[in-house]
C-alpha cells in the first residue's frame, strides 16, 4: 500500500490492484468501466450478477475479488495502522466519497467498512471536506454577510468542485459539480500516447502492448507532467524500456498543453455548472481554493483564474484539510450518537 505498493508494482503488475474506487459498485459492461479496465494490468471479468471481479496471483494460486472485499482489505489495512499508532480500538469513522457516487457505490463503501470492522458515522463528499477543513482554520470570517469561497479539486481521476458560504461558526454547502473523467491521470494519457507514437516511428517498438513498459512509460510521464509544472521544458530518457533498448525524448510546456487541449476545454464546464447551481454571482465570490495533484498544471491556473477573473489560491494541503475534517465529524457524530442511545 502506498509507496511501498507503487515501488513493488513494477515488479508485481497483474498482482497489485489500484484504482479500486473507480470499480466498486459499477457493473462491467458500463463504458466508462471499459475504459477504464483497459488502463489498468490487471485482470477482470464479469461476475454472475453484472458487477467486476478481479483476478490476482499470489502465492503460485489464482484469487478471485470483488472491489468491495478489496476495499474492505483496504480499510482492515487502515484501521490497523491507525490502532497501532493511536493505541486504541478503533470503529467509529467517516469515510471521503466522490459527490458523483451513486446509491450502489455508496452502499458498496458501506458494505467493505462493515466488512473491516468499522461503523462509518457519515459519507462525506471529498469537497464537503476539503470546505469543512478550511472552514475550522478560518477565525477572519466577516459577519452579518456570508463568504463565498469556490473549491476546484483535480485530482487523480475526477474533477469536482464544490461552491461554500461560511459565516462565524456555519458552513453551508451551496453547490456540487464534477467530471468524474478528467483527472491527472487523463493528461498523463495524453502524454503516455504521445511518446508512445514517437518511440514507435524512432525505435520500432509498440510501447501499448507491452504492460510492463507502458507502466514504466505511464510513471515517467506522470513524472513529465510535474516537471513541465514548474519548467518550460523537459527530457524523458528510460534506460531499457523495451526490446533492450533505451529511449529519451522532449517535450516542451506549450506542446504539452496543445495535446491536453481538449482536457484543457473541459476544465470551467463543472466550475461554471457549480456556480450556477449555487445561484451566487461572479463578483460575490471571494476566493478559489485550488486542490489535487491535477490542479497544479500551470494552463489549469490561468484558465480557472479566467474563468472567475482572480488568481486561484492553493493555501490548502489536501490531506491536512481532509483529516482535520474528518476527525471533527467524528467527535460530533460520536457525541451525537452517545447523546442520543443515553
């Protein structure tokens, strides 16, 4: 799991499942399932009942898992390194969701906590969050008029965006929208496509059919796209990619947002739906709190600092915000729920 888990992926690709979240609840025939399976190295079927099933090697034996019982490994796996290091039984939690989550997916998340041992107090929506956990730092808040602030969050897959009131001590979440296709991931697709095409003409090599050098390939432009985030330029350079041979490249910033150029568009499509659901006005919006690994792409700043006519700050780290949000929640809903059994 984690960094461990990336650095041992290389080496165990059909046996180390990612993206797991981007599976459970949804059945394998749905397209957006489809495209997703093709990026992903491991292997899938369809189960009895229409949903995905994963197959894994491990041990020299075959094992067969629905997302869910991955994701309830996934949390036995979180529970116990938080009872470790906090020293204490652990059940009551509340788990971050996607806004865009259907019912199934919901019930789904439900099911592997319950699976793993733990009694989810609340879904919370990944931005609901992220606005919770900036509210609680926010001691400035002017009163008797409500501060608009609008979250943008890119991040691996998806895209939501979420517009929040805050007043002295309320918050109230005024709008969701999203794209649940377009991520970071998307524009190191982009980029994975691009050389790939290029090592094909300059070293005759198919790249696409091999899973272990797309891998490589995909990390090295993932790498790329943070590079290109702070320089005009870069170089690729893979020592035995594929067919024993070592391949460079080199990509400037402008080539790389001309190729992204249709993700680029599909940025303001869900800042602008959020801020016309929130029924608030441009010029009432105070500020545009940029979250994700996605957002720090430097053409996404400038189109979202367009699209809302003030520069988009990045005064949240994600993580910070989210845990401080959650562990709030759970002292709330736990007091709640004691309060209400007394």
């Amino acid at each position: 799991m984690g960094l461990a888990g990336a650095a041992s992926a290389t080496m165990n690709l059909k046996s180390t499942i990612s993206q797991v979240k981007r599976l459970i609840g949804r059945q394998f025939k749905e397209p957006s399932v489809q495209k997703d399976l093709k990026l992903l190295p491991f292997e899938t079927s369809e189960g009895p009942d229409g949903g995905i099933l994963i197959h894994i090697q491990y041990l020299d034996e075959k094992h067969t898992f629905s997302p869910v019982q991955i994701m309830a490994m996934l949390f036995t796996h979180l529970k116990q390194i938080s009872e470790k290091n906090l020293e204490t039984h652990i059940s009551d939690c509340v788990i971050g969701i996607p806004s865009y989550f259907t019912d199934l997916q919901r019930r789904a998340y439900l099911h592997a906590a319950e699976i793993a041992g733990l009694k989810p107090l609340r879904l919370m929506h990944d931005c609901t969050a992220t606005a919770l956990g900036y509210g609680i730092y926010k001691n400035d808040l002017p009163a008797g008029r409500p501060t608009h602030v609008v979250f943008v969050d890119i991040g691996h897959c998806d895209t939501q965006v979420a517009v929040a009131a805050f007043e002295p001590g309320h918050m109230k979440i005024l709008s969701h929208a999203f794209d649940r296709d377009l991520g970071g991931r998307d524009f190191d697709e982009v980029m994975f496509r691009h050389f790939a095409a290029q090592f094909r003409e300059q070293f005759h090599i198919d790249v696409p059919s091999n899973a272990r050098a797309s891998k490589r390939l995909r990390e090295a432009c993932e790498k790329l796209k943070k590079v290109l985030s702070a320089n005009p330029e870069a170089q690729l350079h893979i020592e035995c990619l594929m067919d024993e041979k070592d391949v460079k490249g080199f990509i400037k910033r402008e080539e790389f947002e001309q190729l992204s150029s249709n993700l680029l568009e599909r940025i303001s499509i869900p800042c602008r739906k959020a801020l016309l659901d929130s029924g608030i006005n441009m010029q009432n919006i105070h500020t545009v709190e940029l979250v994700g690994s996605g957002s720090r792409i430097p053409a996404i700043k400038r189109i979202l600092a367009s699209l809302f006519k003030r520069e988009p700050s990045r005064t949240l780290m994600q993580a910070s915000v989210w845990l401080v949000a959650v562990l709030f929640s759970v002292q709330c809903l736990a007091q709640y729920f004691v309060s209400e059994s007394m």
